[in-house]
C-alpha cells in the first residue's frame, strides 16, 4: 500500500459513497468416491464501479492491489447506460490490510468492514483456503457473519446503536 495520509482519506470517502464489499460463496459436495464432506467456501471482493476511469486508477495506485477494467455489459443492461470500468481487489491476503486501513477512516461502510474482518480473521494466517476442511460450528459461524454481512448492505448506517456516536461526529 504506497498511498499517504491524505489519499486513504480520499479513499475512504470514495470508497464510503462508491464501493462496495461483496460475498460469495460456494458450497460444493466432494467428488470423492463415496460422496465426502461438504466444501463451503467464502470469498470477499471489493469493487468500485465508475464511468470514468481516472478515480480508479486513484484507488489502484493507493492500495496497491485489485485491477481496474472495462465493466461487461449483462443481460439487464440499458441501452442509454455508459460503458463503465471496475476496480476489483478479492482475496483474503489482498483486501485485508485495505480493510484495515479503511476501518478507521470510513463512516457509512465501517459496520460491513468490521464485518468482513471477522470473517478473514477467522481464516488465520494462511488466508482463506478452500480445501481446508472445517468444522461444522466453524461452518455455520462463518455463514452467520456472512448473513450479517448482506443484512448490512442492506441497512442505514443512522439505524445501528453502536455506530450513532461515530456518525454524529
């Protein structure tokens, strides 16, 4: 990460109204003779989209990861929509020293960012590994911060208790 003060604060504040922290997840069954265990696997990625490309070049350059490319164009696309581009930075080792820079600097994404640094502690050291067989309480406290996670995307910053001091700040 080479950027200074003053551009993780930019960042946060981009990020804050722009970004966003997605999960997905994958649940497969072994291909072992016998069927085998359950794979459950977790990834969070970060992305920023923008029509213009500059800002993201921005962020690029701060946190030292992720890629910045043309943003493919889905089924649902509009044809009055502009082409736009996507910074995308995934991987637990990638985007946790970003999360932890942004923890303190963000506002309105800081409960989703506590949130996803949870979930990449609870990996450990190694980073998120999707041969790694679990336990089953290991499992389903992962999918309960994985809940929470989507639940908060979906809430106001100004409705959560324990966020109402830093926001009125």
């Amino acid at each position: 990460m080479s950027g200074n003060d003053l551009d993780w604060a930019w960042m946060a504040g981009f990020f804050d109204g722009e970004g966003c922290i997605r999960v997905n997840e994958y649940q497969r069954k072994s291909k072992a003779k016998g069927g085998g265990p359950t794979r459950y696997q977790v990834t969070l990625v970060m992305h920023i989209v923008q029509v213009d490309r500059a800002p993201l070049d921005r962020v690029l350059r701060i946190t030292g990861t992720g890629t910045v490319k043309p943003r493919k164009k889905w089924k649902k696309w509009k044809k009055n929509w502009q082409d736009s581009y996507e910074w995308i930075a995934g991987g637990s080792l990638q985007i946790k020293p970003v999360l932890e820079k942004l923890r303190s600097l963000c506002v309105l994404k800081s409960p989703q960012i506590d949130a996803a640094l949870e979930l990449l502690n609870s990996y450990g050291t190694r980073g998120c590994n999707g041969n790694q067989r679990l336990a089953s309480t290991a499992i389903e406290e992962r999918k309960l911060i994985v809940d929470r996670i989507k639940k908060l995307k979906k809430t106001r910053i100004c409705d959560l208790p324990q966020y109402a001091l830093r926001w009125n700040t």
